[in-house]
C-alpha cells in the first residue's frame, strides 16, 4: 500500500506506530491457526457419514455425544517483559500442566477438567477436595494409560449420572481426535458397551472437533484474567512480584482453572451440531451459526476481558502492553508437536514439582474471617454483584460464623468443668 501511495518501498514501521495504529482503528492480533488450514477437507466427508450413521444406530441426541481436548497451560507464566528479572522467577514461571476439557453436543454438561501435572502429592493437595480430577506423569502429558483411566473411572460414570438425572438413555458417543496419547478405540468402551468413542481421522480435528474451536480459549483466557486478579489480591505495596508468583501453588492453579472452565459458555453447541450433521463439509467458521446479537455480546465480552488483563498487568508492573503482546500470553504460545504430544521446556526437576514448595501461611482466626466476609458482602452490594455470588459469600460467612461458635462452645465447657474440678 505505501509503495502504491508514495511509490517507494522504504516504509518501516516502529512497535509504538503499530500499536498506535491498531488502538486508533481498533484492531486485535489474532493468532493464525495453521492447524485449521493444514487439515484434509478430503477426509471428513467419510467421517460425517460414518458418524450420521453411528448416531442415527444408537438414536443419540446431542445430549449424549461428548467432545474432549486436551492442551497445555503455563500455569504461572507471565508476558516476558513482566517483573521478572531473577532467574529463580524465569525458572518457576515455565511450569505447566495439561489439562482435558470435555462437554456434551448441547453444552448441558461441562464435566470436571483432567489436570495433568508433574507432582505426584502436590504440598498444596494435602487435606484438600479437589474441583478437578489430578493425576500425574514425567513430563506432565497425557499418556495412553492416563486417557483409559480417565474414560473408565471418571468420564463414563460422570455421564451415566448426568444422563440418569436427564431420564435419557444410559448411552454416549465420545468423539476423539487420534491422537498417540489416545489408547485405541477399542479400549475405550464401558463394561456394558453403551458408552464408546470414535476417533476423528488424522488432520480433520480442527474442521470437526467443537471443543477445538473456542471452548479451549475461552477456558485460557478466563484463567489468565483470575490469575492476574488473583495476584493482585495478596501483592500489597513493596512485594516481590517474582516471590509473590512463587507463592501461587498447584492448587491456586487447579481452582483457578475449574473456575475458568465453568464461565465458559457452550449454548451454541447443539445448533453446531445440527448444521454439521447437515452438511458435507463443515468448511464454514463455527461463530457463523451464532445469532449476530449474540456475536456481539461475545465480541464485546472478549474485548472487555483484554481491557481487564491489561489494566491488570499495567497494575502490576507499570508497563503497557498491545493487543499482539497480550493475545500470545493468552494463547499460551505451546507448540504442539506432529506426534500430538505437546513440546515444552525442559524444566529441571526442583522447579517442577510442587512437592519442593514449603507451603506454610499464617492461619486467619475465624472472627477476622467474619469481618473480611462482611466487608466483602458489603463491597458485592454496593458493586451490582450478581445474586450467586453474593450467596456464595454469605454461605461461606455462615461457615466462619459456625466454627467460630464451636470454638467459643469448647471453650466454655473447658471454664465450667475448671469450677466442677
């Protein structure tokens, strides 16, 4: 375009001229997926008519056929040019875990995330319910061994109760893309064969699979918002940025992430399902199928969410990021190898496990847990909260209210057997 203009060929731009530019006319960096463009159109026309007739067989609505993907998530990682500057920081900063998302066609049931991490007894899992299910591996990867147990043990009785609650047919189609972490097909099927998987053909994932389209980065872009929100809540003036991101353990990350996966919404899922069964080829982009309000509404969700991530880390550290720099932190930048194994880091072993990390905070007493809960339902109120969130709160109040109450009953029994002495 510069050379058309002003007939030259000389035009470079500096990064405050792009920045600047894509602020004025606002544009947002976003990542190409070579995946998508790589993949054999050729090869799913086959699939669809295998899997039209695998649905219509077994009479599956899009309540009973799941999707699930894995990815790999640096759960402490920060953009580069944030704080860190000690080399313990750069090390602890590369950790990463893999964690399995997976939903049903119509987005009804989100089941519990899969985290796959390096530690066998994190520090921080001691004397703690988990909202996900933990396992782990060397290299913090998904195995053959992991995905069988994880479909056996978990995924077919979170289904079977979910399908029971919904009066449906105890049945289910999981769709899979082929990867070497995957055990084969015919492994993966319940005891009594109503529950089983079909792999979805080498190069075909991204045009078929639902969950590879935007459930994945919503469920990244949601945890490096909390991550930052939470980084924020226990960094007061004068801390460590670096000790402060030390301080985050495995099971900050493991809630952080559940959390992150139930704010992502799947409601479009079953009208996706409906066109792709539909058609030839699902050579069409999944965010065509979303009504235009509803587009917007997501547009302008993701926009505010990157005005939140940069005021946040703008906070934290003082810098100004663009939207390039922001979009490849979000994205997590992992490679993802020919194999289907994820490429990483070698990371040496005493900054890998959360074993290592001594985890040892000072105990809130419970009347204090009180008053910060009340200055919370205060501060929820005046701030347009929503209602769930605010009863969550009161229901957490009333626990400390309770403990605290038992601790001054056993004490007054301790007083009054003193005199009885």
């Amino acid at each position: 375009m510069f050379k058309n203009i002003y007939g030259e060929d000389k035009f470079v731009a500096s990064k405050g001229w792009l920045f600047n530019f894509t602020e004025r006319h606002g544009l947002r960096h976003l990542k190409i997926c070579v995946e998508k463009s790589s993949n054999d159109e050729t090869a799913v026309a086959p699939v669809l008519a295998k899997l039209r007739q695998v649905i219509e067989a077994h009479d599956l609505q899009p309540r009973q056929i799941y999707t699930a993907e894995e990815s790999g998530l640096f759960w402490k990682l920060l953009p580069d040019k944030t704080f860190v500057q000690s080399n313990e920081a750069r090390k602890s900063s590369k950790e990463r875990i893999t964690f399995l998302a997976c939903t049903n066609g119509d987005g009804s049931h989100k089941l519990r995330p899969l985290v796959i991490g390096k530690a066998k007894n994190p520090r921080g899992f001691k004397n703690k319910a988990l909202p996900v299910d933990y396992v782990s591996s060397e290299n913090a990867s998904m195995t053959p061994a992991i995905f069988k147990t994880w479909f056996q043990d978990s995924f077919s009785k979170q289904v079977k109760s979910f399908l029971k609650n919904q009066r449906l047919p105890e049945k289910a189609l999981l769709l899979i893309d082929n990867a070497p972490s995957h055990c084969p097909e015919e492994e993966l099927i319940s005891e009594d064969g109503h529950i089983f998987t079909m792999f979805l053909p080498p190069r075909s994932t991204a045009l078929i699979q639902p969950m590879h389209q935007n459930a994945i980065k919503s469920t990244k872009l949601n945890y490096r918002k909390s991550l930052l929100a939470h980084i924020l809540s226990i960094l007061e003036d004068g801390d460590d940025v670096g000790k402060c991101i030390e301080s985050i353990n495995l099971f900050d990350a493991v809630c952080l992430l559940h959390n992150s996966w139930q704010k992502v919404t799947t409601n479009s899922s079953e009208k996706y399902w409906h066109e792709l069964l539909s058609c030839n080829l699902p050579n069409y982009d999944p965010d065509d199928l979303i009504p235009l309000n509803l587009l917007q509404e997501k547009m302008q969700q993701i926009n505010h969410d990157y005005q939140d991530i940069s005021n946040m880390l703008t906070k934290i550290d003082g810098e100004v990021y663009s939207n390039i720099e922001l979009n490849q932190w979000v994205e997590d930048a992992e490679k993802v190898m020919e194999d289907g194994y994820l490429e990483h880091d070698t990371i040496d072993d005493d900054t890998s496990s959360d074993e290592e990390v001594d985890i040892n905070p000072n105990k809130i007493k419970h009347v204090d847990a009180i008053k910060y809960f009340k200055l919370g339902l205060q501060w929820a109120e005046e701030n347009n909260i929503g209602i769930t969130d605010i009863l969550l709160l009161k229901n957490i109040q009333e626990k400390a209210v309770v403990k605290h109450s038992s601790t001054l009953t056993v004490k007054k029994q301790h007083e009054i057997s003193d005199y009885s002495e």
